[in-house]
C-alpha cells in the first residue's frame, strides 16, 4: 500500500487539515498525490448516500488498491516534457482538492490555471478522465458526495455533464473494470482529451449487464447501475434532486441513456425518488422513452409500486391507460393507493360493513332475529320472480314492452339478473350483436378525455367495495366503459356525470355490456341522455322548463312557496335528472327508480320528481331557504319503502303526452354558452371514430325510428 | 343549527359565500372542513350546487349571522353555462386553487373572468391557495400567487382543509368583517324574517 509515496509537503499540509477520510474506493487509493492513504477510516466518510455500496467494498480495497497503485506509479515516469507535467500537476492538484471537497481553494486554483492556460484549455483539463479509475472529476466529485458549489465550479468551468462513464464497482456487481497497466499507460498519450471510454471493454460490459438483466429479477437489474452512465445517473440513483438539478442546468442532457437504455426518468422511478421524478418531469423531459427492457418510466413506477411516482407522471402527459391495464405481478408492495383511502381497516372489518349493494357503512352490520326472517323471506319472493324473470327473457318481445315487464320491474328486478333485464329493456344487447368489435378495439386506444375521466373514477362511488381499490377491477371496468364511450361518440367525448351512471351499469353488468348499455341510455330515443351531456348541457334546461312547469301545475302551493324564498329547481333537481337521483337518494331506491328508467325510459324522472315534493311538502312549506335545502339533503338518508315509493311513483305517473305537450312550448333561451343548440339536432354520434373500424366495415348503428325496424328484422333473422 | 328556539328571537344576517375553483382543488372538502369540520378522504364529485349553512351567534347580542355556503358543480368546461342565479347576492367569491397544481392555478383566470359584474351582483373577490400540507409538492409559491392576487384586486389566502389549517380563520374573517359591515350600514333593513313570510329582496343584498 504504501509504495505510492510520492507527495510533495504542501499537499501534505492542506492534507492534515481535514482527515483524508474520503478514500472509500479503491480509486482514491491510487491517486498519487493521496498518498496518506489511510484506508482504515473509511468508515468515517461522510458520504451519506453513497455508503451503501461502498461498505461493502472495504474488503476489497487492499487487494484492488495494489494493483492500481502499480499503474499509477508509471504514469510520472511516462510524462516527460515539462509542461505535461506541470499539466499533470495541475489536474492532480484539481482532483485531490475535489477528495478534500474544497471548494473555495478549487475556485482559486481554477482561476489560476484559467489565467495561466485560458479558459478552453481549463476546459479540456477538466474533462480528463482520472488516470485511475477513468471517472470524469465531475462524476467523481458525484461520488465522493461533494458539496454542491463544488460541483458547480466544475460545471461552469467547463466540465461535460453528458460524458458517459463506467461507475464504480458495487459489491455484488460485476462490472468492474480495472484497468489493466498497459491499457493506462497507453492512454496516457491522450490523456487530455476526453478520452472515450474503450469501447471494446464496453461491449462486454455492456452484454454482460444485459444478461444480468435477463438472470436477475427485474427489480436488481433497476437497483443496479449500468455498465457507462452519465453524472445524472448518478445523481438520480442516489436521489440527489439539488446536484440533478445543477446538471439539468447546466446543459446536462435530461434525457440522456445509459448503456442499458435507461433514461434518468426511469432510473428515479425505479428507484423511488420522487423528488427527482418531479424535477425531471417539470423540466420537460421525455416521458415516453423505453429502456432495453421495453418499458417506460411509468411501467416501472407501477412495477414498484410508487403510486405517486406513477401520479405525477401520469399528471404530465403520462399514459393514464396505463396504470388501468398495466398488473404486473407484484410481490410485497400492496396496491391501495397513496391516499390509502381504507387501510385502517383490515379486510374482515369491511366485510362487516357491507351491505348488499356493496355499499361500505361505518358501522358493521349487525342484524337481529326480525330483520334475519324479513330478509330470508325476500330472498325468497326474489328466486320466484328470477324465475319468472327468466322465462320472460327467453321469449322477449323487443319491439314492445309488455303490461306483465312492466308490472315485474315496478316490483323491482332481481340483482342477479339485473344484467339480461337490463340489456333486454335498453337493447343493448342487440346494439352489440351488431358491432361485435368495437369494444375490444377501442379499448386500446387513447382518448383525449382520459385524464378527465381518470380524476372521476378516483372519486365514483368509491365507498363502494367494487370501486374501492384504486385501479382495482370495478375502477378498471368503469375507466374502460367511459373511454370507450368517449372515443365511440367523440362530440360529447366525456362529462360529469356520466361517470356516476357508468358506475352502477358496471356494478351489474360486465364492462362490454355496460358500455352498450350506456350507449343505448345515451343514444336511444327514449332516454337520450346524450343531450344532457353535450355542451352547454341543453337538455338540462329543457329538462328544468319542463319540470317546473310540472311542478306549478301539480304542486301550486310549494311552487309558490319555492318561489317566495328564491329556492330555483336548478339548485336542486339539477343532480336528479343528471344522474337520476344516483346520489340524492338511498341507493336501493334509486336503484329502483333506474330499473323503472329502462322500462318508461327518461321521462319518469319527472314523475318521481313530482312525487318526492309531493311526500315532503308538508316540510317544506313555512321554512326558509336553508332549512328547505336541509330537507333535500335528508333524503340521501331517509328511510323510504321502497315497494311502497316505486308503487306511489307508478300511480302518478304523469303521461309523456303531457311532458311532450310542454316540451313542444320549450324556447331555449341564450343563457349558456352552448344553449343555442338546444333546437339543433345534436350532431350525428360518430359511430366510427378510427380507420380501423371502417376496415372492419363495422355497420352504423341505427339511431333513428326507421333504423329501428332494421335492427329488429336483423334480430328476428337471427 | 342548534339552539334553534333560543336563537329564534335574534334577527339572521345571511351572508353568502361562493366558492369556485378548478376541478379537485379541493372546493367540496374545504366546505365540508369549514361546515361540518370534516375532512372525508373520499373524493366527492359535486353535481349541481353542493349547499350549507353555518350559523355564528356570538358576534352581536340581536343579530345572527347565517353565513350560505354554496359550492358550483363545475368539473368540465361545459358546465359553464351556470345561470347568473348562482351568483346573485354573493358577498363574498372565494376561488380556490391547489398549490401543487399548475393547471388549477391558471384556472383561477378563467374562473374570475366568469363572475359577473352587475349591479346586483358587487362581491369581494378572495384567492385561496388550498392543500398548502402538500409543501414538497408545491408548483406555485406563496410569493407568485400573492402577486397574482394583487394584479387582480384580490385578497389571498392559504388554507389546507385537510389538516385544517387557517380554514375557520378564513371564513370566520371575511364572515365577521361583512357582517360588521352588514349590521352598521345605515341601509339595512331590519326586516323581520319570519319563517313563513318571504325576505324582502334587498335583505340579502350587501349594497
């Protein structure tokens, strides 16, 4: 160890001032002029990210130690002419002031060589690669953790961020490469241009970490340096946002790839620096690019399992299909989300609170003896009407809806067969037969609405075990059904709300079901939802006229009383006739009141509208504002009969010829933006909204009446 | 809304607030915070206008302060057609953004040119920088939101509704302020509001 003994006294001075504690690689033991190599202390280092790695190379130190401390003997010998050595100096000069991480007595000797040798010479010096371990200073610097005006002072005078460089062996890994004497000492001679890395040594390094990959598991091979990285590799693996930071500014390239193809983006995901992602993602890099493995940052980030690594990149143009399609398998890391919505309850306490419509309650559902039987014999009355249910079904009449449906649905249809009912009363079913593979096709694709879809299905019914787990089945099911949807019909592409219905169609339906299902509620006359989403929501306001017209005629005194405290039923029938009351109401009714919108389609909501003012109005007449307004609210949890509210709603049924009657007096008025379109025929659904499907001739889906009797010959033939 | 018979006899001032901002910047959880000191870590989507109603008593010995917390369904930018209704007696706008969001941030523009200045309508305009608990994600500095506040004649705040942090301060402020204001103007009206005659219109307005 101790035959480099070739220091000069002032370096042994400035040395006795700070302890050279900072050789902890056997690089550093072979630099000549660190020649009070005491190896021992490596422990004692301050380098505080670093360490992990070169821990473990303690043991190594003495035997790696020798054998560079022989090549670095030859070098003085080799550098004859004068100014080569004083050149020499210069550089070992720069390089143990960097060991001693002292900046300020850098920044001197920096400025003395620049006025010595001038600026682009300085430059050129800088981007020497250290004889020994063939490191860029800057990237040594990296490694010996120096400070960050240290590190700086590199870069403003001069040094290239974007050199590739081979890191320093870790432990395990077995990309070392030590340079053997005559390779040194033959790269001597250019040892003041930036010399390339060898490339010959490189190859193999390279295939040998690619077969690493390949052995290893794929978290080691994203844990594990590349055979030749950049400086901001470096800074990235070990989480250094502030030194990243530094680079980025100074011309480092953001998206520059290591030898395996790994940008810095990819490296801070796998490696959970969150910092560093938001810096790098902030700074506009490439988000897209695909490492040797074929995978992006964001495939990695899920991989891990670093839920708000994966956010932020999917906030910043990242692919939010993605995160819905993308399950590898995960062994540790559990799925909930950062938010970690639940996890203070395990899986059995939630379980408890379920209901039956997998509604999560805060309180665990206890049942007593009376509520047992009451439901042992609903279950009961509920198997019999499947039964019949069925029958119904096998012979279905599409072209009419019976007395004997209608009277089975206002009883309520069976959960279990709700799917078949469903599709049946809306034809989804046969909007599908027609157009087998759109789905499937448009499920791949991207939508422009992603993003906006991606922040609803974060928060659509989420107190609900089926959307509970974020990116979980339900919340995949409902991301699919709603892109599919605004890729399929690219005018209204998606709106709130649209979320809310989606959302229980796939609790009961299978998401390609679902989505014909939502298509028909959209696109089918008699519920044509579709308008109340479009922009500038027309029907919404026609909707309003109409229901307050209703509301005056049914209800004289309330309306009045309504009036008189300036309570407008936009504030509140906007959300019912939206949604169909998905949220103002106990979900078993509404759930109710939407079987009752698939058999007498749109135009019930008023009816129960009406009906719901006409049980309260006894509340509500005498009260202000604020107190009516707490009546709506306690609807969500009153206590209703179903049987007994969907028998009352039925009853009063108001007759659709008299909501057309008021209908036909509706004048939009230029109140929104988009009112005016209130009178125009919504434009035509873009039924094909890629080439592919035109490849596929995929028919257009009949949208009007004398479609219609198409559809049912189609069927009939079938 | 307790001590209904005992507050009964004090006169309601009734203030109302309105508060705007971009989608998820956290409107619906800070007027859950600030009525019912909840912070639900469920997200909510509000469809239609989102309503409550917080009441202070001990501010004046015969009034009441009855402070209306209205909350727009917005999400998309097609729900902009919200009729002017929805801003009719407003005393006070509060828009919200989220300091961690860039997008929400330039929202806030959008959102202001949207209210309506007419007569009925005269309102203090507040900018609220919400979720500040996030600190580490934070895009938009204290410093450039208050400039931004500043250029547009506004007051700025910062709030977290999450870790409840200056919410009751913010409300509570603007609230006692107008309602000072409301009490001592020579204009009011001590109309009587009995619970089954109707308001008188100007009693709602801050003129």
């Amino acid at each position: 160890m101790d035959t480099t003994t070739n220091s000069t006294t002032t370096e042994e001075e400035e040395l006795t001032t700070r302890p050279a504690t900072k050789l902890h690689t056997p690089a550093a033991v072979s630099i000549p002029l660190t020649t009070t190599t005491t190896t021992t202390t490596t422990h004692a280092t301050p380098m505080s990210n670093g360490m992990q790695e070169n821990d473990a190379l303690d043991g190594d130190i003495a035997t790696q130690g020798v054998t560079i401390s022989t090549t670095s003997t030859t070098i003085p010998s080799i550098d004859t002419t004068t100014i080569e050595q004083r050149e020499n100096n210069d550089f070992q000069e720069i390089v143990s002031l960097i060991k001693e991480n002292n900046s300020n007595q850098l920044d001197r000797v920096l400025n003395e060589i620049k006025s010595r040798i001038g600026a682009e010479q300085l430059k050129e010096l800088l981007n020497t690669r250290i004889p020994d371990n063939n490191l860029t200073l800057l990237y040594y610097a990296l490694v010996l953790d120096c400070y960050n005006d240290l590190v700086l002072l590199l870069l403003l005078n001069g040094s290239d961020p974007n050199q590739m460089v081979t890191p320093l062996p870790q432990a395990s890994s077995n990309n070392i490469v030590l340079e053997s004497p005559e390779s040194s000492s033959s790269s001597n001679s250019n040892n003041r241009a930036p010399s390339p890395p060898p490339t010959e040594s490189s190859s193999t390094i390279n295939s040998k970490a690619y077969a690493n990959a390949k052995t290893d598991t794929v978290e080691e091979f994203y844990k594990k340096p590349a055979s030749l990285e950049a400086a901001i590799h470096y800074t990235v693996r070990h989480g250094d946002s502030d030194k990243m930071n530094l680079l980025i500014d100074n011309h480092a390239d953001k998206d520059i790839l290591d030898s395996v193809q790994r940008t810095p983006l990819i490296l801070a995901s796998s490696n959970g620096r969150m910092e560093c992602v938001r810096c790098l993602v902030l700074a506009k890099c490439n988000i897209t690019l695909k490492d040797i493995l074929d995978k992006t940052a964001l495939h990695v980030a899920i991989e891990q399992g670093y839920d708000d690594i994966s956010a932020t990149i999917t906030s910043n143009g990242g692919d939010i299909s993605l995160r819905y399609h993308y399950k590898p398998i995960r062994s540790s890391r559990l799925t909930f989300s950062s938010s970690a919505d639940y996890t203070d309850f395990n899986d059995v306490e939630i379980l408890k609170r379920v209901d039956r419509y997998g509604n999560i309650k805060d309180q665990p559902i206890v049942k007593d003896e009376y509520t047992r039987k009451k439901e042992k014999k609903s279950v009961e009355k509920e198997l019999s009407r499947c039964s019949k249910w069925l029958s119904l079904l096998k012979k279905w009449n599409y072209s009419k809806i019976t007395s004997k449906v209608k009277s089975k649905s206002v009883k309520g249809v069976p959960p279990r067969i709700r799917c078949e009912v469903w599709s049946h009363l809306s034809h989804s079913n046969l909007q599908e037969a027609l157009n087998p593979n759109l789905f499937e096709t448009l499920v791949n694709q991207h939508s422009s609405s992603e993003v906006v879809i991606d922040l609803d299905v974060n928060r659509a019914f989420r107190g609900n075990i089926f959307f509970r787990e974020r990116y979980g089945v339900g919340q995949v099911a409902l991301f699919n059904v709603l892109k599919v949807y605004s890729l399929y019909d690219t005018t209204v592409g998606y709106t709130q709300g649209m979320s809310s219905i989606a959302s229980v169609l796939c609790m009961y339906l299978p998401e390609k079901e679902a989505f014909w299902t939502l298509e028909r509620l959209m696109n089918r006359e008699k519920y044509s939802m579709r308008d109340l989403f479009l922009n500038g929501l027309p029907k919404i306001h026609k909707t309003i006229f109409v229901f307050d017209k209703l509301f005056v005629h049914y209800l004289p005194n309330l309306s009045k009383h309504f009036e008189s405290i300036n309570l407008g039923s936009m504030i509140y029938a906007t959300k019912w006739f939206i949604i169909g009351y998905l949220d103002s109401l106990p979900f078993n009714v509404s759930l109710r009141i939407w079987d009752l919108i698939f058999v007498y389609g749109y135009n019930i909501l008023y009816s129960v509208a009406i009906c719901l003012l006409r049980m309260f109005e006894k509340q509500f007449l005498g009260k202000a504002f604020e107190n009516c307004y707490e009546v709506f609210r306690s609807f969500e949890t009153y206590q209703f009969d179903e049987d007994e509210f969907i028998n009352f709603v039925i009853k009063h049924k108001i007759k659709s010829k008299k909501i057309e009657a008021i209908e036909k007096k509706y004048v939009p008025v230029g109140g929104g933006s988009g009112s005016q379109q209130i009178n125009s025929p919504p434009p035509a659904v873009s039924l094909i909204s890629s080439a592919d499907l035109i490849q596929n001739s995929v028919p257009l889906l009949p949208n009007n009446k004398k479609d219609k009797k198409k559809r049912f010959s189609f069927f009939q033939k079938k | 809304m307790a001590n209904n018979n005992n507050t009964q006899e004090k006169e309601r001032v009734i203030i109302k607030f309105l508060i705007l901002g971009g989608s998820q910047s956290g409107k619906s959880k800070t007027l859950l915070r600030y009525a019912d000191n909840i912070f639900e870590n469920q997200h909510i989507i509000t469809i239609g206008v989102e309503f409550r109603i917080k009441y202070i008593d001990d501010l004046d010995p015969n009034y009441r302060l009855c402070l209306q917390m209205w909350d727009k369904y917005r999400g998309c930018e097609r729900f902009r057609s919200t009729p002017h209704t929805f801003y009719r007696n407003a005393s006070a706008i509060f828009v919200l953004f989220d300091v961690t969001d860039r997008e929400s941030f330039n929202y806030v523009k959008e959102e202001l040119k949207g209210i309506p200045h007419t007569s009925e309508c005269i309102h203090e305009v507040y900018i609220v920088g919400n979720k500040i608990d996030l600190e580490s994600k934070r895009v938009i500095s204290r410093e450039e939101a208050i400039q931004f506040a500043q250029d547009n004649a506004a007051k700025y705040y910062e709030i977290s509704a999450k870790e409840n942090i200056n919410v009751h301060q913010m409300f509570d402020e603007v609230g006692k302020a107008l309602f000072y204001k409301k009490i001592n103007d020579p204009n009011f009206t001590n109309a009587k509001p009995t619970s089954s005659a109707p308001p008188p219109k100007s009693y709602c307005i801050i003129q």
